[in-house]
C-alpha cells in the first residue's frame, strides 16, 4: 500500500499523507480491465457520455456545502476522479467559485469527448483563460502520479468506487484522494448505500486520521424499497466551523445508520437469527430422504 506518514502543522493541523510522490502505489491489476470495460460503455452507449450516476450535485449540495465552502480558495483545484461524462465537478466548481478544474477517466474516448466539450464550451463563452482552468487526463484512480501531493483543495469520487472489483482497489482510490488533497482540503465520495461502504469509510478515514460525515439521501427509506445513496465527505478538523454536522441530523441518515451499526445493513433494523438461515432442504426434505 505504501509508505505512509503522519504531519503536524503549526496550527496544529494533523493528517497522514504518502511519504513520496515519487514513489505512487502500484496500479490496479485490474487496469486495463476498467480501461476495457468503460470503453465499450461509452462507445456504444451515446447516453452514458453525459449520464449523472446516482444522483445530480443539486441533490448533494446542502449537504457538503459547508465543508466544501471552507476548503475552496478563489484560485483553488477541484479534481474529479473517474468522473466519466458527469458534470458534478464542474458544477461543483462554479457554485464555490474554485478556478481550476481536473477531470480523469481510465478510458481514452471520454477524456477526447471531454476535452471537446470544455473545449466548445469556452469558445462559447468567449472566456480565452478556461481553457487553461480545466484539463482532463487519463488516469488510473488507484495511482494517480500526475496528481501532486496537496494540490487539490476538493476531490470528488462519484461512483467512482462502485465501479471497481474489491476493497483493495477502493481503499487504493480513497488514499490517493487523500493524498491529493490540500490539508485543508476535502474529499467528496457519493456512492450506492450499503453496509459493506459504510464500513470500508470508516475504515480509510480511520487509518487516515480523518473526520468522516456521511449523509444518506434519497426519496425515502430503504427498508421500503425507496433507493438512497451516501454522500460522504472526508477530511481534517472537520467539526470545526460547522458544528450543526457534528451527528447526523436528518431521521433518515439516523436510521440507516443505526442499523448498519447494529445490524450491518441498511434495510434490517436486527441481525439476521439462525431462524432466517437459507439452507436447501427443509424438514420435510430429510423426511422424505428417510423414508
């Protein structure tokens, strides 16, 4: 996983970053995989070229406005990651006034697609410099080299996470954003709700020494098939200057959490008892064997 190492600023700011970025972890085995895979996707979907996975940044944005609104400097850096034809990094960049904008995707064809759509998009607006402010790179989300230590004050991973094979390759991405990220900087996750994420997030913040909020958003709740996701934002000091976000404040985010805590899911309020067991014979099974 490489080598990792613990700072202290002088205003007592701590976290835990890589020890050198001349020395990025190992790529995914599964690299030319995702490259495959993505790039039948959006060579035969025209769709997904533009397709916002899971939810659109309006539906995100009460939640991490506070953290992400610390974190931005007027010339600052939101990176994307993985971000396919999503416009929520943009978006996310116009409405806290940062400058720069860097979008990576593991597939060739969308950063060409990419790079024509900022392309025609500041030709359009008659802007010479935004150009120079977005710059899409193909990248491998689980090593990122090109990507300097602390350059980046707000990450954004969405679904990003979803789509890779493992925990390995999960936990790989979220330390390269951590690795990325300003000190105090943010990292965004918005991802399916499921216990097993929960937990991989409490994990990496854990191992990171990062404060972890995490919102569950959606139509309703689970348990009664309404569809939720997590938005998660990671980073350094973060019940500083908004308190109101120490606990979770809204009963749907309580509930879907208290039971990942006690049940390690997000639809059962109780863990499963030997009764709810599945097996492939019943009673009358091995009566009918028997006789």
């Amino acid at each position: 996983a490489g080598l990792w190492v613990r700072w202290q600023a002088r205003d007592g700011t701590r976290g835990t970053r890589m020890a050198s970025a001349d020395a990025p972890p190992v790529p995914s085995p599964d690299a030319e995989v995702y490259a495959s895979h993505w790039g039948r996707v959006y060579e035969t979907d025209e769709s997904a070229r533009t397709r916002e996975w899971h939810c659109d940044f309006a539906d995100c944005r009460a939640f991490i406005a506070p953290y992400c609104a610390r974190a931005a400097r007027g010339d600052g850096t939101v990176l994307d990651v993985g971000c396919g034809g999503s416009s929520f990094g943009d978006e996310l960049r116009s409405a806290f006034g940062l400058e720069r904008l860097v979008l990576t995707d593991i597939d060739p064809g969308i950063v060409r697609i990419l790079r024509e759509r900022h392309s025609v998009a500041h030709t359009s607006s008659g802007d010479a410099n935004e150009k120079k402010r977005v710059e899409c790179l193909v990248a491998d989300c689980t090593s990122m080299p090109a990507i300097r230590d602390g350059s980046c004050d707000v990450v954004v991973d969405k679904g990003t996470l979803d789509a890779l094979h493992g925990d390995e390759d999960k936990l790989k991405t979220i330390r390269e954003c951590a690795r990325v990220a300003k000190k105090n900087g943010v990292v965004v996750s918005v991802s399916f709700a499921s216990a097993a994420r929960a937990v991989l997030l409490r994990r990496v913040a854990d191992e990171l020494e990062m404060d972890l909020k995490l919102r569950v958003i959606g139509s309703g709740d689970p348990k009664f098939g309404h569809l939720v996701h997590f938005v998660a934002v990671l980073g350094y000091d973060l019940k500083r200057d908004v308190p109101e976000f120490s606990e979770p404040d809204d009963e749907l985010t309580r509930a879907v959490m208290n039971r990942v805590a006690n049940a390690r899911s997000v639809i059962e309020d109780e863990p499963p008892s030997a009764d709810d067991a599945l097996t492939l014979f019943d009673a009358s099974d091995v009566e009918c064997e028997e006789d």
